[in-house]
C-alpha cells in the first residue's frame, strides 16, 4: 500500500492520526475521532493551533476556556455546512458528543494564545463552485487565509460523481511567493454511498513521486509535494477536507503547464 494513503483504524476513539513526525513533513496534523453519544474527547494543543471540525453529529464544545455549547446539526458531511471550533496554541479543548461524532482535528504550528479561541459559524462561511463541466466542483471554506490563524488553512470540497476536481493538475510546494507558496495538505476523503471510491495522484514534474491511490471512504491521503488531482467515479460522490500549512500562511499554486490549455477551453 501506498506511504501517502492512511487508512482509519477501528470505528471509535482516534482512527486517524497524521503527525508531522509520521508524515516525514514540518506543518501539517490531521487527527479523525468518533464517538458515540455521551463519548468525551479532551486535549492540549501545546505548540499547535488547532481547527475542530465536526464532520458530523452534534456536540458539546469547549476550547481555551470558552463554553461553545452544542454545535453541528449535519448527519453527513454531504449535508449542510460545518461547525467548527478555533483553538489556538497554549490551550486545552474538550469535545462531548450529543449523537454519534465525527471529529476532524486540524492542526498547525501557532503561538500561544496569539488570538482567542472562537466558534466558526457555518452561516458565515464563504462557499463557491470551482470549475465547469465534469471539472466542477463545490467548494466551502473554513478557515480561508483571509481569517486569522497563524499556520492553519482548512477547506471542504464536494465533487459530484463522475467529476475531476483539483484539477487541472495544480502544486505549492516552492517557497516562491508571489508566484507559489509551499503548504503541505492532507485529504480526508468521504464517499456517498459508502462503498464507493475516488482515485487521486500525486507527482511531481520529474516523476520522483508519482503515485496513484485508490481512495475509500474515510481514508487519508497525504501530498508532500507536487500535483494531486482527484477523479471521482459514477455514481460516488466524493468529498474531502482539506489541511494545509506552510511557512507562510497563503494559497498560491502553480498549474501544470501542459493541462493549462483547459482553464481556456
């Protein structure tokens, strides 16, 4: 199997658990949690800013000192938009699940207490559709660059069955700004239904990497570098989370210049 796919271990407590230390990588961690109802999860961010996503359910949320009470309302993260939590660095967070949970924990490199903890309303959030054609997609942001965080950039992205998305084939792994930011990036991939698949790869221009995975629901996919697109396939929707992180804190990416010839037909 793949280096850069990780599959979910078990159906409770901590399934995933992506660490910069076990990803060979600087920035990014991607935990997934389930609980049952009346469940508990608790944590210290240490040196990490932290971004909890509730994928699905309903829970009770708490972060740096702050009651959130209870958020989520989506039983899929094809339906609706998601609650979310910011916690920065320095920290504890506490999550108590009302229903069955799905917990997305992102995180990044921050500074201690470098601004408060908040709840991220999903009727703020800003949404659009990327693409056209069998090339569209439906993408909603959480913790855009535009919002404050120190490291952290999260976004959710729903492909419609039998579409490409992060494509045409796109990279940031030069720290080359204004032209390309370097970020690293996670995706956790969920399918409807279930027993359905997308395939995603990943390479570089010289081939160094080149890897194509078979994505199952609740799988992990990890891009270190180079071009990762995704290609759903009939009958599967696809939708992933997106964690990314670098040494400065904005998207810019770099086209494969053979696909470019797409974005103008």
């Amino acid at each position: 199997m793949s280096k850069l796919l990780v599959k979910p271990a078990g159906n409770r407590g901590k399934v995933v658990s992506v660490t910069p230390q076990s990803a060979g990588w600087t920035y990014v961690g991607f935990d997934l949690i389930k609980l049952g109802a009346g469940e508990s999860h608790a944590a210290a961010t240490g040196t990490r800013e932290v971004c909890l996503v509730l994928i699905s359910g309903k829970a009770k949320v708490s972060g740096a000192g702050q009651d959130f009470g209870v958020i989520g309302e989506r039983t899929s993260p094809f339906e609706g938009k998601p609650h979310s939590v910011y916690v920065p660095a320095g920290a504890d967070w506490s999550v108590t699940a009302e229903t069955e949970v799905t917990l997305a924990v992102c995180s990044a490199p921050g500074a201690a207490m470098s601004r408060p903890a908040r709840y991220i309303d999903p009727n703020g959030l800003h949404q659009e559709t990327r693409g056209k054609g069998n090339n569209t997609r439906h993408v909603t942001n959480i913790l855009p660059e535009w919002e404050p965080a120190d490291s952290l950039l999260v976004v959710e992205v729903i492909t419609p069955a039998g579409n490409t998305s992060s494509y045409p084939s796109h990279k940031h792994d030069q720290d080359n700004l204004p032209h390309e930011s370097f970020l690293e990036e996670t995706y956790y991939h969920r399918l409807n239904p279930p027993q359905g698949w997308a395939f995603q790869r990943v390479y570089t221009d010289d081939r160094s990497l080149d890897e194509a995975v078979a994505a199952e629901d609740g799988d992990v996919v990890l891009v270190p570098k180079g071009y990762h697109p995704v290609a759903t396939i009939h009958g599967y929707d696809n939708y992933y989370l997106n964690v990314m992180a670098g040494p400065t804190r904005i998207w810019k990416f770099h086209n494969a210049p053979e696909h470019e010839w797409l974005l103008k037909a």
